[in-house]
C-alpha cells in the first residue's frame, strides 16, 4: 500500500508543478514528458539492474558453495550408516563400566543382525559437533602463566566408532575391545592436533591430561594413534584439533555428567539401506539397554544434507528474490524503452525519411537501452562486492569476490537487458516515415 501511495503520489506532485511553457518546450508531441521524467524513470532502471546483479551474485555463489560441498573429501564415509539416540540420565549409568557393559552388550545382540557390519556409541557426530572443548597438559612440557597448554575438541567414542565412520589411520594404532575400563586409559589424537603440537616430532606414546580443575581427579592417557582428520562442520576449510577418548574410560563423575547432560548417539554401519533394517536395530538396542527407547532415527546421508539445510534455505530465497529481481529490471527496461519508442515516433521518421536504415534505428534504439543496462551493471558490481564479504561466512570453495561469478552474473543481465530493449527497437524500425510526419 505504501508503494502504491507513493508511486502514485509523486507523478501527481510533478504534473501539479510542472510549468506549462517547459512542458511545450520539452515534448514534442504529447505534453507532460520531459526530460525531468525521463530521468526518473532511466533512474529506477538502472537501480533495478544494480539490485538484480547484487541478488544474482550473491546466489551465485550460494550455488557454487553448495555444489562445493558435494564433491568435497569429509574425512569419512556417510554411506549406508544408520544413527539412533538415546538417554542414558538413569543412576544405573552413572558408573562407567555399566556403560561398557551395555556397549558390549549392544554390540553383541546388533552386529548378529544379518546385514550390519559395526555398531559405535558416541557423544556427537561428525557434521553436527557438541561443542565439549577441553583443557590439555602435555606431559614434559612446562606450563607458563596458564595450568593448561591447549584447548581442543574432546569426543567420547565407543572402539569401532573409526571403523563405522570408516575414518583412516594415519600412524600407530586403533581402539580395540581390549582397551576398556582394566587398561590404562589411552586415546587417538587427529592429524590437525598432531602437526599443531608435535609439527616435527612423533606424538605416538606422548601421554596427555585434561585439567579439568579441582572438579574431576583425570588420569593420565597415552596416544596410542593419529587418526585422518574429519570435517566436523559443514563450512570450514581447516580442521580443528581433536581428540577421542574411550567411553569405557571415563572418569565415573564425568560419564554421569555426560549421561546427565546430552543423549548418547548409536551409529551403525550396513551393508544393505540402513533404513531397511531400523526396527530390528531399535528392538536389539531397547533390550540391551533394558527397555530404554531410541529416537530422532536418521541415516548419516540425511545428516550430511541437514548440515547444510541452512545453506540451501539462503540459497533459494536468494535466486527467487533474485529472479523476481531480474523480471522487475527486465519490464522496466521494456517498459521505459517501449515508452522512449512511442515519443521517438517522429524523430524516427524523419531519421528515416533522410534515408537511415532499419538497422540504424535498431542500433540507436539498443545503445540506449544497454547504455542504461551498463550503468545499472558497474553500480551493482560495488554493491555485490560489498554484500559478498558479508557472506564470506556463509560461504565454501568459492571467493566471496569471485571474478568468474560475477562475469556470468554481468552477462546474464545483459543479456536479460539486450532482450528487453530488442523488442521495442523492432518495433521502432517498422516506422513508416509518412505516417509518423502525418502524426507530427
């Protein structure tokens, strides 16, 4: 409504100002169109060009983003893995060997269904991580004003967590199910922790603490491998440092307030659709757990296609607006073009009656409309170098000023423009000369 108001307000405005004696000065055969409205319009063009470049940009490279992300290494293999949810916040959890105790158990009713190869528990997945940075101390090294050396990322796993997730070894060794609640503690640190803290050395038999204060009394634990590093997050281009702890070895106080905190996550590798097999999974997993329910049933590829459901949203708002953009320019410049041809009647015809070609006034006719195309392009090129840094956290694989982007963008328009402006000119050389000076 106010847009109506407006745009209907302010023609009335001038043609209630405008001064009967310029009027006659300035048209030539219908009064009221002056130079003054001509520039109005040319105005709201061009600023409609430079809004559909900024939108086509800015979409652009949401779209080149996410073809990114489907061709990009994660680290590990989504395919054919199932992941279910689960509560442990009971007292009977609260020891960490009740929980070894149900891995095993769980492990040993799930993987005798024909078709699943590997059964994990763990505190989150891969693409969708619970932010549980822990403090270090790495043994041997000095401490200066901090009691810690390094923040990293902790994630509690069950021993085949890297063998559902199919996340390669990199040095050293894997969990195995003889690591468990009798061994010393031990963990697998990424490759992204290792170059941070060993760059020239060998981490394998370095032992590391987490200082978590005075609330917990954390053991020591050996590295006793490098495992590949694993895209944690859906955008990114470097991994962070990451470590994992055995589930079966956590301090009783720390597997409750984990238990207490969040749900534990099952992840289950298959041969077959993993979809296919979720009620015998669910049923196996209910009775070792002693009837406890699991929830939020997902498959691993439909985890990777939420991780960037964000992304794809912002995607195609952006195109439709985009689109719509595009039209708006496009009957604009029809418009405004068709207009100028309607009071080019008589200029035309006497351009012809002095012998221009068709295709002159077709040429006249289209530099025109591309002049105002052009000028909407070069402003619209500042304002989508602008819009696109304020995307760069949106954005993967692609520079937030991309020059292949914005090339395709810029031609696009134009072409869109060229398009707009090419029928009005057609019309204009179908002048018949006698009968536009007849007119006059």
């Amino acid at each position: 409504m106010f847009t109506g108001i407006l745009f209907g307000l302010l023609p009335a405005f001038t043609a209630s100002r405008d001064d009967l004696g310029s009027a006659l000065k300035e048209s030539d055969a219908r009064p009221g169109v002056g130079l003054g409205q001509s520039k109005v319009r040319s105005t709201l063009v061009v600023a409609e060009i430079s809004l559909s470049l900024i939108l086509l940009a800015g979409a652009a490279l949401l779209i080149r983003t996410l073809m990114a992300l489907r061709t990009v290494d994660r680290g590990f293999d989504a395919h054919n893995v199932l992941t279910l949810e689960m509560s442990l916040a009971e007292p009977r959890f609260d020891k960490t060997m009740d929980v070894a105790q149900l891995v095993r158990d769980a492990r040993r009713r799930v993987e005798s269904i024909p078709g699943v190869k590997a059964l994990a528990i763990t505190n989150s997945l891969p693409l969708e991580p619970e932010s549980n940075y822990t403090p270090i101390v790495i043994e041997g090294r000095p401490l200066t004003k901090d009691r810690y050396h390094a923040v990293v990322n902790d994630r509690a796993v069950s021993a085949r967590y890297f063998e559902v997730f199919r996340i390669p070894l990199r040095r050293g060794r894997m969990f195995t199910e003889r690591d468990d609640e009798h061994t010393p503690p031990v963990i697998l640190i990424n490759e992204a922790m290792a170059k941070q803290f060993w760059p020239k050395g060998d981490p394998i038999g370095e032992r590391i603490t987490t200082d978590l204060g005075s609330v917990y009394e954390e053991p020591r634990r050996q590295i006793i491998g490098v495992v590949a590093d694993v895209r944690e997050a859906a955008f990114g281009s470097n991994s962070e440092p990451m470590m994992y702890e055995l589930i079966g070895q956590s301090v009783d106080a720390v597997n409750a307030a984990y238990n207490r905190g969040r749900t534990m996550i099952w992840a289950v590798r298959t041969k077959p659709d993993p979809y296919s097999l979720r009620v015998d999974i669910g049923r196996e997993l209910r009775i070792a757990s002693g009837g406890l329910p699991v929830a939020h049933i997902r498959s691993m590829d439909q985890v990777s296609v939420e991780s960037t459901a964000r992304n794809r949203f912002n995607m195609v708002l952006l195109t439709i607006f985009a689109a719509l953009a595009m039209l708006l320019a496009a009957i604009g410049i029809y418009g405004v073009m068709s207009y100028a041809v309607g009071q080019r009647v008589h200029e035309i015809g006497i351009r012809m009656a002095l012998g221009a070609r068709a295709g002159d006034v077709l040429s006249l006719v289209l530099r025109q409309g591309l002049s105002l195309a052009v000028v909407g392009i070069t402003i619209g090129l500042m304002g989508a170098v602008w819009l696109t840094g304020a995307m760069k956290s949106l954005l993967f694989g692609v520079s937030p000023n991309d020059p292949l982007t914005f090339v395709m963008v810029s031609a696009l328009l134009l072409a869109v423009a060229a398009a707009a402006t090419y029928i009005p000119a057609r019309r204009a050389t179908k002048v018949d000369p006698i009968v536009a000076l007849r007119y006059e």
